[in-house]
C-alpha cells in the first residue's frame, strides 16, 4: 500500500541532521583586535633591539639613512604577525592568510590593473585639489642619498603595504562592518589609517585625509571582492609621496632631481618630460600588473 510507505527514503526512527549554521565571521572578537594592536608597540620595540643589537654586535655602521630605521621596523612587523598568527591559529585553530582575506579575486585581472592606476591618480588629483603641502616629514629626511631612496621605494610598496592591509583591511574592518554595516565599518576603519600617517607626512591634515580617503577606496574593495589582495592599489600614495621628494619640476619640459652624494656635493640628473612618462608608467602601472598577475594565479598560503 502506498500510504504504508515512509515518505522520505529515511529509516523508520531516522531523520535528516539540520543544516549546520553557517560560520560567524570574523570568527575573532574585539578582545583579540585589542590584543593585537596593543602588541604592536612591543613588538615595534622588539624589532628596533634586535636590529640595533645586531649591528652593534657585528660593528656595522649603515651609512644610508633609511637602511637601519625600515629594517627596525620590518622585523617588529614580522613579530608582530607571527604573534597574531599563533593567535589564529591556537586560539581558533584557522590559518593565518585565509583568515585575513588572502585569497584569490574572481574578477578580470585587467579591472585589477584599471582600479589600480586609476585610484592612483585619483589621490594625486584630489591631493592636488586640496592644495596637499610638500612639507618636509619622516620620508624626505629619509632619502637624501640614492640607496635610502631605492630601500624606501621598494619596501615601502611591498611589505610596509602590505602589513597596513592585512591589519586594517584584513583584522579590523570585518569587526566594524559585522557591528555597525558596510558604509560605517569601512569609514571607521579608514580613520585610524589615516591618522598612523599624520606624523610620517609631517603632521599635515590633508596627508592624513587623503590616505584615510584612499583606506576608504580599499575597504570598499575588501569588503566588495571578499579579498585583501588586491594589491595593485595598496601602494599608490606611497609612490606618489616617494617620487614627488625627490622628483621636483624646474622648468616646463623638464624635469630636475638633485641626488645628494657623501661627499662630493650634488649630482644633478635632467629628464625630459617623456622620460618621466616612461619612468611613472613603471612606477604605477608596473605593480599594479603584477599584482593582478598574482590574484589571477591565486594564493596558495595558508
């Protein structure tokens, strides 16, 4: 008899176990921000004994400027990290990049590319706008010599980025955009970035509110794309500040960089107006492809 069938395929006595409850994230709470930002100083610290400890030990003396203080920084950085991934990783039992949004962007790797340059100049124009002050600040008294420049060129669009990123974008932002929504979460985090660079740019306002502004831009796209790789617009401030303390225009066709030598007083290097394109076409354009290579290939962290 049909009636006597069971409906379900189900033994008598046996019913399907409920869907389990999708996972709360960030699965971290504010006691852990706390924690993390509160370790930030000490670990800062850490870094500058170790690296100050290690040149007195071996009697190194840097001569460039910027050398030992991006060094300091760079292992405070890496312990401050390694400190936050043993906390995901024994008080949660999750990996570290996964975690923080490094994973790979489903969207056209050209878009990347576009969003990167195009938030670039955006910050130069709206820096311009406002009338954005060429104060003298940390990153200038840093590159007076051509090895401090190069050191902060590069580290300063790679790993310094990218910490800022996975702290901010990737730690801080989903708490405040599971309390208070999207638009409020992103808004918040973006003003304490901007305040970490108010001194660097030696304490101009308007620095502040551009990197807070161009924080907002990158939360957005955490927080549209799931991911914090999107890496190709990460720096583009930063480049900009770099190049413009030591690229300064003299004449309308030409460009003038004074390169100070130890020494020997100044060299001085003249670039036409379609050297500077080219140069600036790498500058921008470059880590923004490369960048989007990677979040087409993935990350395979974990």
């Amino acid at each position: 008899m049909m009636d006597d069938q069971p409906l379900d395929n189900q033994p008598d006595g046996q019913l399907e176990p409920p869907a389990p409850p999708p996972e709360r994230y960030p699965f971290w709470s504010y006691f852990d921000l706390v924690v993390f930002f509160g370790f930030s100083f000490p670990a800062l610290l850490l870094g500058w004994a170790l690296v100050k400890g290690a040149l007195t030990m071996l009697h190194i003396h840097v001569a460039a400027a910027a050398v030992e203080p991006v060094a300091e920084q760079a292992v405070g950085y890496v312990i401050l990290f390694a400190a936050l991934k043993l906390l995901l990783q024994v008080e949660y039992e999750r990996p570290f990049w996964p975690s923080l949004g490094w994973k790979r962007i489903r969207i056209p790797w050209l878009w990347v590319v576009i969003a990167g340059v195009s938030a670039g100049y955006a910050v130069v124009f709206v820096a311009k706008l406002i009338r954005t002050p060429e104060t003298k600040n940390t990153l200038t008294e840093m590159m007076q010599d051509p090895t401090s420049f190069w050191v902060m060129l590069i580290i300063g669009i790679t790993l310094f980025p990218l910490c800022e990123e996975l702290a901010f974008r990737g730690f801080l932002q989903p708490l405040l955009v599971r309390s208070l929504g999207a638009v409020p979460g992103i808004i918040v985090a973006a003003i304490p970035f901007g305040l970490l660079h108010y001194h660097e740019y030696g304490d101009s306002w308007r620095h502040a509110l551009i990197v807070a502004a161009a924080g907002a831009a990158f939360g957005w796209m955490r927080h549209a794309t799931g991911s914090t790789t999107r890496c190709s617009s990460w720096p583009c401030w930063r480049r900009e500040k770099i190049c413009s303390a030591k690229i300064q225009t003299k004449h309308p066709n030409s460009i003038q960089t004074s390169i100070q030598t130890n020494g020997y007083g100044n060299r001085t290097r003249v670039y036409t107006k379609r050297n500077l394109v080219v140069q600036s076409g790498f500058i921008w354009i470059g880590p923004s492809v490369g960048s989007a290579i990677q979040c087409r290939a993935g990350v395979q962290a974990s």
